[in-house]
C-alpha cells in the first residue's frame, strides 16, 4: 500500500485521462492520491475529481504561483469552501500554500509581500479550523518556518523537501513530515538522497507531484502516480531497507499528519 501525498491529478497535462490514470495507480498499489488545488477556480474541481474516484482525497489552497492573479475576495473564497468541505471525508487539508522565491516574476519586493500575506493568511486558516497544510517551499525554507512559528498549524507536511538537515528537522519539531518524490531518484541529487538516507523513518512520506518532478527514468516526460511504488523501490535501496517496510511506514506517516486521510 502507498500513499501519494501530492499529486495534481486534475492538470491540463493529464486531459481527459485523470480517472483512467487514478485507476492504473491502484492497481499499482496506490491506495490514496492526494490532489492540492492551487487556485479558487479549481477549488471545486479537485473536489469532483477526489469524489470520483475511489482512492483520491483533496486540499483546497492557493498556490504561490497563482498568487499574482489572486485577489483579496479569493482567502473569503477559500475560507467559505473550507467550511462547507469539513462535512466531506474526502477533504483533508490546506494546500497547496507557501513561498517561491525561485520564479523571478515572484522575487519583486510587491510581489514576495503579496506572496507572504497571501501565505500568512491561509495558515489562519488552517489554524482556525484545525488542519494540517501542504507546504510549497521553494528556495524559502526560513521564511516559511517562520511563519510556521507565528501560526501555529496542526503540522502538515514540506512537500519536494530540498532544505538542509537544520531545516528539515526544524519542520519536524513543528509537526511536519517531509515529502520526497522523483527528484531523489537521480544520483546526482546528493544532499536529497543523504536526506531520504539519513533521516529518521518517522520524518518521510512519498509523492509524485505529478505531472512534475518526474522521476530519473521518465524525465522530461510527464509523471504519473503510478510511478510511486518504484520511487519507493529508490528509497527502500536508498535506506538499505525491504519495499514492503517502506510502504509501510510512509503510508503510516501520511496518515497520521493527515488524520482526515486516516480516517478514511
């Protein structure tokens, strides 16, 4: 059994083809995809696509790279959708939120305040209503932390984790879990692998992020989550440990920082 953690099931990339995808990743083992929104338009979206399917959940958030189209009414938007997917198990978090201060349209002065009041106040949200968030956190590991010490969240989890051993254990003191995807499946993503190597079992989920972040033996061609049990298989070798304990324990850990999930 695997747990996708971060996958955006409902991108153009995948066409009319989300449902048959979700399916062939069952089949692979896959027994839950979490799909983040990353804008109010696809609030609804995401939420079809996980009520669908039978092994797909959902996040409602805005995204950092749709936070210069966002407009003020948008955080109202995502705390009224919020309240109303509280009935649905199917709802488990915030996300996808965070900082990028890699995209140099979102470096501008204007631009990196937007992006962290538009941050902030999504972790409001997650706070006011109890719920873990899904982390984006591009070149923006600082800062996002202290945020994280400002509003205190019930944890979530730093997905495509690059940081260094000081900040990933900084976000494990907070609550976090932290995801690792295709990136770690190339040999040249040193301190990725020593991270996945060295960390304690307790600190890891899995993730696809697909369409992105493609695995080494798929890149660039889109990825998929049914590619997650052989990023598994990389770090099972990479920790010296069985595929089955991996399984176990990343799906484990997913489950219980996302307790909505775990419910399921």
């Amino acid at each position: 059994m695997w747990i996708d953690t971060h996958c955006h099931l409902d991108a153009h990339e995948f066409g009319d083809e989300s449902s048959s995808i979700a399916e062939r990743a069952a089949h692979q083992g896959v027994s839950w995809i979490v799909i983040p929104a990353v804008d109010r338009t696809n609030f609804g979206t995401v939420a079809m696509l996980a009520n669908g399917q039978g092994n797909c959940a959902y996040a409602l958030g805005i995204h950092p790279i749709c936070v210069p189209q966002a407009q003020e009414e948008d955080l109202a938007a995502l705390r009224k959708a919020v309240a109303a997917a509280l009935s649905d198990p199917r709802f488990v978090a915030i996300g996808e939120i965070g900082l990028d201060f890699f995209i140099p349209a979102l470096c501008g002065d204007a631009m990196r305040e937007k992006q962290e009041h538009f941050y902030g106040e999504q972790l409001k949200i997650a706070r006011d209503f109890d719920l873990p968030v899904l982390l984006h956190v591009r070149r923006s590991q600082d800062r996002v932390l202290k945020y994280l010490r400002r509003v205190a969240v019930p944890g979530g989890i730093a997905h495509a984790f690059n940081g260094s051993f000081q900040q990933a254990q900084a976000f494990l003191e907070l609550g976090f879990k932290l995801g690792f995807g295709g990136a770690m499946t190339f040999p040249r993503a040193l301190q990725i692998r020593r991270l996945a190597h060295e960390l304690d079992e307790s600190a890891i989920v899995l993730e696809t992020d697909a369409p992105d972040i493609s695995p080494a033996w798929l890149h660039p061609a889109r990825n998929s989550p049914d590619e997650l049990p052989r990023i598994g298989e990389v770090l099972a070798e990479l920790r010296g440990m069985p595929v089955e304990a991996v399984a176990q324990f990343t799906s484990g850990n997913a489950r219980s920082v996302l307790p909505r999930l775990g419910g399921l």
